[in-house]
C-alpha cells in the first residue's frame, strides 16, 4: 500500500505564501521593464527637443537680456530694472548657479562601523544559490532600513547573532519588501508621467498621430515672440539714441 504524503496547515500556507511572493515577483519585473522603458524614452524625446529648441531659447534668452539691460539704462535709478537686467544676463550667458545641495545629517563612527560588518555578512552577492539570495535581499533591506533610522540597537543586535524567524515568517517579510519595491516603483512611475517633459512627450506622440507638426508649430510661436522682442529691442534703441542725442527719451 502506497503511503501518501499528507500537507500540513504550515505546508499549505507556505505555498500560498510562495505563490504570493512569486506572483508579486513577476510583477514586479513588469514594473521595471515600464520604469526603464519610460526613462529610456523620455531620454530619446529631450534629446529631440533640446536639439529643435536650443537655438532658438538662446535668441530669445539674449534678447530678453538684452532688452532688460537696455531698459535698465534708460532708469538707471530703478534698482528692480537693475536686478532683472543681471538675471536675465546671467541666465543668457548659463551662469545662473545651480540650488546648494540639502546638508544631511552624517550618520556616527559606531552606526557605520556596526552597519559595514553586518552588511558585510549579510550581503546578497555571498548567496549559494538564488533561494539564500532572496533570503539575504530580504536581511539586507532590513539592515539598510535600520541603517537610514539611524537604529544602532538593532544593527548590534542583530550583528551579536540574532536572526529572522522561521520560513513563514521569512516568506512574509520577502513578501514585505517587494510589496515596498512595487510601491516606489509605481510612485516613480506617477512621478515621471507627471513631468512636464512627459506631457509634452505625450501630446507630440498625439499630434504625431493626427498627422500635426507639434515642434513645427511651437518653432513658428518662438519665431513670433521673437519678432515681438526684436521691434522693443528697436524701441529702446530709439530712446537711447535720443537720450544721447540730449533730447527726451
């Protein structure tokens, strides 16, 4: 009589939870092929515009500039006409400085120290195979986590030899990080689709669809502010010629 291998209430809700984590892999392999394909495209598509619209924003940049300090001459006592003058020159000429990075508080000698040995032992790429890799991805986030919440107490703790619990547990808290994976992947996503860039990407695909020239219509708009600003450049000559003259401005 041939015995039949009966599941236990933990074998069952080991392979739910397998199952689970498998399902939420797959998905998240989707999310990154999306996230890649995304960046990858709104790469193409910047480099696309900066080399249609380049030239012409730097015309118009250097009229503005131009204009602005020619304004500025005309009323050399109006400090606010001043200021923008310097402005729009420094933004014509790409000096305008680039925002201070935030300064971040630096982590102390004791956190680091404790965090590089147990990183060290924990790391994934010293996996035998990919069931341990998984399990040390998992160990892994955990001690980046408690690294970033400054927790020297649980990284000593930890490193004194305290480990996850059993597979269910572990299964639970891989399940836990890929669901956390899954969510910066999707709000990275939102974030990019959301970037001007991105609108912009979408409405030139739609217009391309419908058989509409988006930049050529854009170039034409830019040539049109461009003439405005030539006629005040020619304005303000006119002043500044009289006013050299001696007569009224």
């Amino acid at each position: 009589m041939e015995l039949v291998k009966t599941s236990t209430p933990e074998d069952r809700d080991r392979a739910l939870r397998q199952a689970e984590l498998g399902r939420l892999e797959r998905d998240m392999a989707e999310r990154e092929a999306a996230l890649a394909d995304l960046k990858a495209a709104l790469a193409a598509f910047e480099l696309r515009y900066w080399q249609a619209f380049a030239v012409p924003y730097a015309a118009l940049d250097e009229l503005e500039a131009t204009i602005a300090e020619k304004a500025a001459r005309l009323d050399p006592d109006d400090n606010t006409k001043r200021r923008k003058a310097e402005r729009l020159r420094a933004r014509a000429d790409g000096l305008v400085a680039a925002p201070e990075p935030e300064e971040r508080a630096q982590p102390d000698d004791e956190l680091k120290a404790v965090y590089r040995s147990l990183s060290k032992r924990v790391h994934p790429d010293l996996a035998a195979d990919e069931d341990e890799r998984r399990q040390r991805e998992v160990q892994m986030a955990e001690v980046n986590a408690a690294y970033r919440r400054g927790d020297v107490a649980w990284l000593s703790q930890r490193l004194l030899g305290q480990e996850p619990g059993d597979t269910l547990a572990l299964l639970d808290a891989q399940i836990a990080v890929v669901e956390q994976r899954l969510t910066q992947a999707d709000a990275t996503l939102a974030t990019l689709e959301a970037t001007p860039l991105a609108k912009l990407m979408r409405h030139e695909a739609r217009a391309r669809s419908e058989g509409r020239d988006l930049f050529a219509r854009m170039l034409r708009e830019l040539e049109e502010v461009e003439q405005a600003l030539k006629k005040r450049q020619k304005t303000l000559d006119r002043r500044l010629g009289k006013r050299l003259m001696g007569g009224p401005s």
